[in-house]
C-alpha cells in the first residue's frame, strides 16, 4: 500500500459517516490552515445534477486554447484520486508527493477532529490552489451546493447551474424544489448566474435566490441557445450567433453543455474569439461519459466489430440524455444493443433504466469491486425488469461480455455494448482496459 493511499484510508475514518453536509467544520480546518479559500485565482463555481463535469472540461479546453491557466477540482475520480485535482502550473493531475504534502499538512492542521473525507480533500485543494499560480479556478460542487464543502467561496466570477433532477434524495430531499434550493444555495451576492435550460419549479427557485442576492441570471434557451445546424455547432445571444464545430462529447445535451460553458465565460468577460473557442471546444476531454472504447484488453473480451460505449451517468436525467444518444446511434446504424450496468444503492435503477424500454435487448447487471455500497447484481435485475427491460446478474464485468459474446453468436451480429449506471464501473473498466485518464 502506497503513502497515498495510507493517507486517503486515515482520512476516511475521520468521521462516522461518507457524507454529512455542513460548512462548519471547513471553516474550522481552513482558519487553522490559514484560510487558503481567500487567497484563491478567480474562481468559476458550478454546481446542478447532470453536466458538472462536461461543463467544467469544457470551461477548461476553451480556457486553455486562450493561453489561460486552470487549477479545477472535480469528484468523484474514476481510477486515481489524483484526477480530482488538476494544477494550472502545468495543466496536469496532481503529483503524488504534492498531493500527498498537502494532504499530510490537512491532516495535522485538523488534529484528529471529526471531518468527512470530502471536507479534508477539499480542503487540501484549496490549499494547493492558493499556493500555485493560475489564471482561474474551476471548482465542482461535490453535492448539493448550499453546505458543500466547496460552497466556502464568498465571492465568485460566476454562479453557473446545470440542469437539476432527482439524485441524492437521501441528502437533498426527495422533491425537486427542495433539491433546487440547496443547489442554488452557490448563489452570491452580486455574483452573476448562468443557468442550464430548467424545469419551471425549479427555475423559480433559482430566480429567487438570484433576486434576494440582487443578481441576474442568464439561462438557456431564454438569454442564450445552441443548436445543430448543418453538421455545426451555433452558440447565439443577444451579441449575435457564432459558428463552431460539433462538441467532441457525444450526446446532443452536450450542445447545452457547451452554450453553458461560453455564457459562463462571456459573463465573466473571459470568452475568447471564434477561432479559439473553436480550438477549445475540439480538445474537450471529459472520460466516462459517453466515451467510445476502440482498443485494450477489456474490448478484446468483445465480439469482433463490437461497438463498445462507457457512460458514469446514474440518475434518471442521466438515462434520458444516455437512451437519446443511443436512439440516436441506432437509427444510424442498427445493431442490438446490450447494458452492463452496476449501480449504488443510493440512486434510482428503475427511474435510469426506464428511457431504455424497447432500445435493449438485454441488460446484464454486475457487482462494483471498488466500493461497498453498490447494490447487489440480482436486486439490480429485478429493479431493471421492474423498468420493462429484460435482465440477468452476473458475477462480474468479464462475466457479462462473455454472455454478450455468447448472444451475438447466435444472433449472428456484432452488438453494441454500453457499460453504464456508475462512476466507480466507469472507473473499473477503464482501469481493466488500461485507459487510466490524463
């Protein structure tokens, strides 16, 4: 077991529970760190349910392509904990001698105190944020918005809002409404708010946070929109419309994630031309979602001619925008498709397997090694048959492509595979195709 990981396990048993929302102990653990979230670059704070991690990759790529420098914090990683902290020094994953010093002075700084695994990490890259140049920090929320631990930052560039649906009910609560407040809980005084296209509850929630803190908030498809036209991207505003290439993201709502992006940076007057934005938007590098596997080990286990997809997506907003990009694949080129998913117990199975009804052939459902609250393969099917989808547990990843290639076999066909429902067996089989992020 190496330092890092040592360190990460101690960290963990700081406190009886995974998640416990509150801001009162980072700004304990900060005070005592000498209160690094104040000496920060710009920070670009996003928050919302679906769409984090696009937006926030998409900020960076355009952000680069204009020559600045980016510091981004995003969670949960996919195989190393050192993807959740990018250094704008040299636009790469943390090191692990920097990672684990920081860490290291987190974990003395906090005396033993009880605090959740989340707070301490964040805290640890705030201080590295402080403690390198850069031009601009992009900081994820981890959860909600409101008491998340990142929610520290008093005063922003910009607020920015992605599309918000039902996920983490067990912490946020189990209405819309009530998710939305926490959510627009980032909200500043005076700091402007972009937001994604939003269900009309859920928009007046946000539109009211934005009034008591005397703000406006731009959202799409009212003060800006994005559309496909002609095998391009349009980005149009009151300014005007620009013509750039298709997201590299697959899926059309990567086209609102993308919009989403631009509003952000023109917001905060950090939007660079046509040219660069187009630069950026062809380098957007987001893994684990939507992501094509061509090669390595784990698609060797697949039938020749197998078209092979890897999405985290984990909640029912997830599966819609999942099922429409596979809708989308099949009347272009029709082939069965088959799911390998596993799944946590804290989401929803069925809500994410229903937009599937009548696209899959088969859904064979499989344990998660790398966490211990993923639900088991044979509850996991009975959820998904409950969703309309035909479905078998399996004890394995390998398992499942195996019983894959034994069904095109007798079809006759090469199918289409996608390995889909978490993060944590996003992260597992990249790590079995050796396709660790960069």
């Amino acid at each position: 077991m190496d330092q890092i990981t040592r360190i990460l396990d101690r960290l963990l048993a700081l406190h009886p529970k995974e998640i416990d929302l509150s801001l009162g102990r980072m700004h304990r653990l900060l005070d005592a760190l000498g209160s690094p979230e104040k000496r920060l670059p710009p920070v670009i704070h996003i928050a919302g349910t679906n769409g984090k991690g696009s937006v926030t990759a998409t900020l960076r790529a355009i952000l680069e392509a204009s020559g600045k420098r980016c510091h981004v914090y995003t969670s949960p990683h996919l195989v190393s904990f050192n993807e959740r902290i990018r250094l704008g020094t040299d636009g790469k994953y943390v090191s692990d001698p920097v990672l684990f010093d920081a860490l290291q002075r987190c974990e003395e700084a906090n005396g033993g105190e009880e605090i959740t695994f989340f707070e301490i990490t964040t805290a640890a890259a705030l201080l590295l944020f402080a403690e390198h140049p850069a031009d601009v920090v992009l900081l994820e929320v981890g959860l909600g918005g409101r008491l998340d631990a990142t929610n520290v930052i008093n005063e922003p560039l910009v607020s920015v809002i992605t599309p918000v649906s039902m996920d983490h009910e067990k912490f946020l609560g189990d209405d819309l409404t009530v998710i939305a407040a926490e959510k627009a809980g980032i909200i500043k005084p005076g700091v402007p708010v972009v937001s994604a296209e939003q269900d009309p509850d859920v928009l007046k929630v946000i539109e009211r946070q934005a009034a008591r803190n005397k703000t406006r908030v731009d959202v799409f498809g009212q003060d800006f929109v994005s559309q496909l036209d002609q095998g391009r991207m349009t980005f149009q505003d009151e300014d005007g419309l620009l013509d750039l290439p298709q997201p590299v993201l697959g899926g059309s709502h990567q086209f609102a994630n993308a919009a989403l992006a631009m509003a952000a940076l023109k917001t905060t007057g950090l939007l660079p031309d046509e040219d660069v934005i187009s630069t950026g938007l062809k380098s957007v590098n987001w893994p684990g979602r939507l992501q094509p596997l061509t090669h390595g080990p784990l698609v060797d286990m697949c039938p020749e001619g197998s078209e092979v997809w890897l999405d985290g997506g984990h909640n029912p907003g997830a599966g819609v925008s999942i099922a429409q990009f596979m809708g989308e694949q099949e009347e272009r080129a029709p082939r069965p498709l088959y799911l390998i998913a596993g799944m946590l117990t804290t989401k929803d199975p069925s809500g994410f397997f229903r937009p599937f009804d009548g696209l899959v052939r088969h859904v064979g459902t499989v344990p998660i090694a790398t966490t211990n609250t993923a639900r088991s393969p044979e509850e996991l099917a009975d959820l998904a048959r409950c969703a309309g989808l035909e479905a078998t547990p399996f004890p394995s990843l390998d398992a499942a492509i195996a019983d894959v290639a034994a069904c095109a076999a007798d079809d006759g066909e090469a199918p289409r595979i996608l390995i889909c429902g978490s993060l944590y067996l996003a992260g597992e089989a990249l790590a079995r195709n050796n396709m660790a992020p960069d």
